[in-house]
C-alpha cells in the first residue's frame, strides 16, 4: 500500500481539487453552477467561510480531495469528494472521510450533511460505513443531480 498524507488546502492544491471534481462531474452529470462555484474559487467558497478542503497526497501526487463547508453555526455540508480513477481502491476515501469527521468535531459541530445521486452506489456506501442516515432531500438544494440526503450527527453533540 502506497503512503496516503492528507493535507489540509493550498493554493497549491486548487488545480487538482478542481480537475479531480470536474473530471467525476463531467463523467456520471454535468457540471452545474454551484459546481463552479465552489471549484472555480475555493478559498472564497470553502476556506474562508471557515471550512476546509482536504487533499490525499500519494508520492506528491494529488490522489483525491474533499471539502467541508460550514452551513450554519454548528452544521457543516461534507461535498466535492473525489478519488482519481487510478486511485481507487487504496482506501483514500476513509481517510478523507476521518479527516472531515475530525475535522467537524473539533470544530464543535453537531451535523454533517451530504447530498449525493442513487447511482454512486461505492459512495453511499462509504457514507453509510461513517455512520450517515438518509434524510429528506432539501427541496432548496443547490444540485439538480441531487436525489438523495444524507446527515451525520457528530458523537457528544446535542444532535
């Protein structure tokens, strides 16, 4: 097994946190507005908000990518995961996930959120393995691609 160091975001890192997001995009939907938004200027979207976007770093290589954005006080929207294709398999998608998971409990928040399509099937399941629940889908939702709501109350929150 290859070593996985996860690093937290650079401007460094913006290129691949886009090309990884953009290629699984362009591959299963099509791209949408909040998309851009999101991947065309994380440190306005993400980061200075006071999220996080974290980056799997196999031998210098940006090997996949996530980001936590806040969406309230003490609720956070875990949203542009992605492993690249020769990746996969290597169990990057757990570590990313740990790190969002500590991430949210150091920073006191009670709820992750997620929205995601039925059809990335290896997905759901990575999320069930974590713990998350499907919910309602949120009839506001940024994504027309979304079908399916999924929400993770941290441990020792009031949740």
């Amino acid at each position: 097994m290859p070593n996985i160091e996860i690093v937290e975001f650079t401007d460094e890192w913006a290129r691949d946190f886009a090309s990884l997001n953009y290629e699984w995009i362009e591959k299963f939907f099509s791209v949408e507005r909040h998309d851009r938004e999101i991947l065309d200027n994380p440190m306005r979207s993400v980061i200075q908000p006071g999220g996080q976007i974290f980056m799997a770093i196999v031998s210098g290589i940006a090997a996949g990518t996530v980001a936590m954005i806040p969406a309230g006080s003490t609720v956070m929207e875990l949203t542009k995961m992605a492993v690249a294709p020769e990746f996969q398999g290597m169990g990057i998608a757990n570590h990313l996930m740990k790190s969002c998971i500590e991430f949210a409990t150091a920073r006191g928040v009670d709820l992750v959120f997620l929205e995601s399509h039925r059809s990335l099937g290896p997905a759901l399941s990575l999320y069930r393995k974590f713990g998350f629940v499907e919910t309602p889908m949120d009839p506001n939702s940024e994504y027309a691609r979304a079908d399916i709501r999924m929400e993770l109350a941290i441990p020792g929150s009031n949740m």
